[in-house]
C-alpha cells in the first residue's frame, strides 16, 4: 500500500510516502506563511524520489487541524485534488493524534501523554492521551493547570516548553526533538483508519474561529 502524508498546518510543510508502513521518501521545512509554494514541490519530490506518480498511489492523508487556517486548507485542497485526479481516496488526521502517534504507551513511562500544539496566541490547542483519549480542546495555562488530572505527564509538542513553565510543581517531562505533526506518522495514521473503516474525508477542524472580518458593505447588508 502506497501511502503519501501531507501538513501544513503549522510553522512548515511535510510530505512521506510511506509504502507498506515504511518510508520511501520525506521532506519537510520550515515556514511561516509559504506552505502553498513548498507543498507541491514537496510532493513531487518523493513521488519522483519513488519513481512513482499520484496514479500509483493508494491513499492519501492529511492533517485536518487544529492549526493555521490558511495552512490547512492548502494540505486539504491538495489532498482533495491529487485524491480526486488519481481516483484514490483522501483521509483526514488530527494533526494532535498525529504528534500523540510517535509516543505509544511503551514510550511514555507510565506518564499521561499531554499533546500542546502553538495557537500564536497566549493559549494552547491540548489534548491528553492516557488509557484512553481525551478530548482535544483550546485552554489558557492556567485553565490547562486546573483541569488536568493529577497524573506525571509527559508533553511534546511545539508548545510545550511554554505550557511546562506554567505547571510548575507536577511531575512533568518533556519530549524533546518532536515538536510537530509529522507527515510520515500522518500517512501511517491514515492507512490505520483506513484499514479499521473509521476513516472520514478531510475537513477542516478548528477550536477557534478564523480571524476573518466582513467587509463593511457586507457586514452591514
């Protein structure tokens, strides 16, 4: 099964191909507000690294968010169109489950898993992932501190040195070197919903609405 990852839902772009659960090939760089011109030079990069095309694929996935408004649309309109060109099917990640997927319960010593993903703004996108899995939802630090349960923890994510700082006093580590959503962890998840049958077309997910503004003949007709 020849699968291709896709995000850019944060501060960069990744694409994988991943063929049976191994990678084939992968890209990934930083970037703040080009995702749209190093996505699809990205993907022509493995696929051409692979010596394959998007005909020869089987699925793709992509990070559906929480994560940059604009970002995510363009790894969603990507996938949709190659899904679409090729005639194979598109399947949506939460780009949280997809940073929670390189720390199955073996890696975590004992410890709640807590995801903590960058909003630019003083609150966090969380998500806690323990024996079972939480709810991904938007906190400040101080709601975050009051609402977690009193567990040791381990936080990834590139908001996680920030969100440690202010749970001063828990047990708390941090992974380090695993900032962000991966497009190879992506494309693994995507095959797994896929294969389970709980697999959805990929949406937009937001916890917060786009900062958009009307404008002013519109908002007032």
């Amino acid at each position: 099964m020849l699968v291709l990852g896709l995000d850019s839902a944060g501060q960069g772009a990744s694409a994988a191909l991943l063929r049976d659960g191994s990678v084939v090939a992968a890209r990934a760089a930083a970037a703040d507000r080009s995702q749209a011109e190093i996505l699809l030079p990205m993907i022509a990069e493995v696929l051409g690294e692979a010596h394959t095309d998007p005909l020869g694929l089987d699925l793709i996935a992509t990070t559906t968010g929480p994560g940059s408004f604009t970002g995510l649309r363009i790894a969603i309109a990507t996938a949709r169109g190659l899904a679409l060109a090729a005639g194979v099917p598109a399947v949506g990640v939460s780009r949280l489950a997809a940073v929670a997927a390189r720390f199955p319960p073996e890696r975590r010593a004992g410890r709640g898993l807590l995801v903590a993903l960058d909003t630019r703004r003083d609150d966090f996108f969380l998500q806690l992932f323990t024996d079972t899995e939480g709810d991904p939802h938007l906190a400040s630090a101080e709601r975050a501190a009051s609402a977690l349960p009193d567990i040791p923890l381990l936080l990834a994510g590139d908001a996680a040195p920030r969100l440690a700082a202010a749970l001063k006093g828990r047990d708390i580590a941090i992974a380090r070197g695993f900032d962000f959503p991966c497009a190879e962890e992506v494309a693994r998840l995507g095959a797994i919903l896929s294969r389970d049958g709980t697999a959805s077309p990929p949406r937009p997910f937001y916890l917060r609405a786009p900062d958009t503004t009307l404008p002013r003949r519109a908002a007032s007709s």
